[in-house]
C-alpha cells in the first residue's frame, strides 16, 4: 500500500546496474547526487513523501537512501555435478556404440552363416561359429536396448542390472576365448581330418554338398586336391582347379594343394572374429564403467533431493 504525507512530489525509484546491492533514491536526492544516467529506472513512480516497496512491509522516504541486497546471482554447478553430465553423455554414446556394435556382429555372422557353409563339411563347429557371432550380436544389441532406456529414464537399478548383463557377457566370452586357445590344438587335428574327409566324399561323388564344398575352395581358394592336381584322376579332375575353365588338365591346373590352403583360410577368418571380438569386448566394459558411474551419480542426487 502507498502511502502519501506533506508535499505531493513524485519520485522515481532507481537502481544502480553494478555492484552486490540495488541504491534506490528519491528522483530529487538523485539529481542532486549528479548520478542521471548512473541510475537504472524501476519503472515505478511514486507520489508523496514515501511508498510502501510491493513485497515488503518498508516505507522509503522520498529523499532518503535505502540500501536493498539485490538478488543473489545464482552459484556456478559443482564440478560433481558438471562430471555427471559429461558422464551421463558419454554413457549414452557407449551404448550406442554397443548398439552398433550389436548390430555389426549380426551383420557379420550373417555374412559369415553364408560365407562358411562349405567350411561346416570340414568340421560342424567351424559353421556353428557363425551361429555363435549371429546370437553374441543380438545378446549384445538386446541389452545396450535396454541399457539405452535406463540411461534415457535416469533409473539406478535399470543401470545397475545392464552393467551386471554386461560382465555376465564378458566372462562368457573370456571363458569362450580361454577355451578355444586350450582346445586349438585338437581343432587342427579335427580340420586335418575333415579335409581329408570331405576331398575323398568328393572324388567318388556320393555326396552332393561335399562336391560342392570342394569346388568352393579349390575356386576360391585358388588350390587344386588335398595335397595337389596328383589326388585326382584324369577323368575325374574337377574344373574348378583351373579356375571353372573346361578342358582342365594336370598341366594347367592349380598346382598347390588345397589342404594348407583351407587351414590358412579358417585361421584368418578366426584373427577377424578374434579382432571384432576384443573390440567389442572393449566396448563392453566402457560400458560397465560408465553406466556403474550414472548409477552412482544418480543414487547421490536421488540423497540429496532428499534431503
């Protein structure tokens, strides 16, 4: 409420523009003072000797100075909370990336169910490691799914359960690494023997896949036999150790046999899926460490809103 006395002077209230405080003067003690231009307007004028200030119970006399704290600039955020929100970025880019990554070893194994259906006539477990990346790469994209949602809902336990999948994951994996350089030995023994296997079901031509499983190799593999153009007859020299062309002959064949050729083949393949597999290993256990870290950062805000 306004409040009116002697005297029906009008006032301005002003504000000096720096300093921690806000001066507010009567328009007359401010000319007076020679500040013009140095004052602020409040765009609020008054009449009489003083004016009740909106919001408080205080009266300002017209010529009188009044000093009122100004309004408290608003602190800088703690570096906690700024590393929670580069944390919170960079959890989410890791599982995108683990998206990707999911989705890149289902690309692969896909290609790789196709690319090593001749390689299964050799050994089963050869063929069925295409299987193995297909469902690693779907595991893998089910689960950064939901990681992606606990990240986007801010939920502790939904994070907390997604970096548990993943080191469930990783130790499935290590404990599968472990086992295939423990067992490497016996799977060149079983590869010998199915490459023996698969060359002879194909020089008496009683297996159709397996014909076709020789064929692939010695054409793309560029290789003619087991163990060269000797392994087969005259008659039954197959055109693909001259590269599909007809009218092929010892002479003109492949002279190097397919058998090491087939073993370079499949350990090449392994280096690849071995190289994506720690890739994506990698992947996973940024993945545990950022989103154990949301968690955290997460469960301490939830205390402190609190409190």
């Amino acid at each position: 409420m306004d409040g009116h006395g002697g005297g029906g002077a009008a006032c301005v209230w002003a504000r000096f523009g720096r300093g921690p405080a806000g001066l507010y003067l009567g328009r007359h003690a401010a000319r007076g003072l020679g500040l013009g231009s140095a004052l602020e307007a409040d765009s609020r004028w008054c009449a009489g000797p003083y004016r009740t200030v909106p919001g408080r119970d205080t009266r300002v006399a017209l010529s009188g100075l009044v000093l009122r704290p100004a309004t408290p600039a608003l602190p800088p955020p703690p570096l906690s909370e700024c590393c929670s929100c580069c944390r919170a970025g960079v959890s989410y880019r890791t599982v995108s990336c683990l998206q990707l990554s999911g989705l890149l070893l289902v690309v692969l194994g896909a290609l790789a169910l196709n690319a090593t259906a001749p390689l299964s006539q050799i050994g089963n477990h050869l063929g069925s490691s295409a299987v193995v990346l297909l469902a690693v790469g779907v595991v893998i994209f089910v689960i950064a799914f939901y990681g992606c949602c606990g990240a986007v809902r801010e939920s502790n336990c939904m994070l907390v359960t997604f970096a548990v999948l993943l080191l469930a994951l990783i130790v499935v994996e290590v404990v599968a690494c472990v086992m295939a350089f423990m067992y490497s030995g016996q799977a060149r023994d079983e590869i010998d023997k199915g490459i023996a296997k698969v060359f002879e079901e194909a020089r008496q031509g009683d297996d159709k896949l397996a014909v076709e499983a020789v064929d692939f190799f010695q054409e793309k593999l560029k290789c003619c036999g087991e163990n060269g153009p000797s392994f087969w007859s005259a008659t039954s020299l197959r055109p693909s150790c001259c590269g599909g062309q007809s009218g092929c002959t010892t002479v003109t064949a492949y002279q190097n046999g397919c058998k090491e050729s087939i073993k370079e083949y499949v350990i090449s393949n392994g280096k690849l899926v071995g190289g994506v597999a720690i890739g994506v290993a990698v992947v996973e256990l940024l993945g545990v460490w950022f989103a154990l870290g949301l968690a955290g950062a997460i469960k301490k805000a939830e205390r402190s809103n609190r409190y």
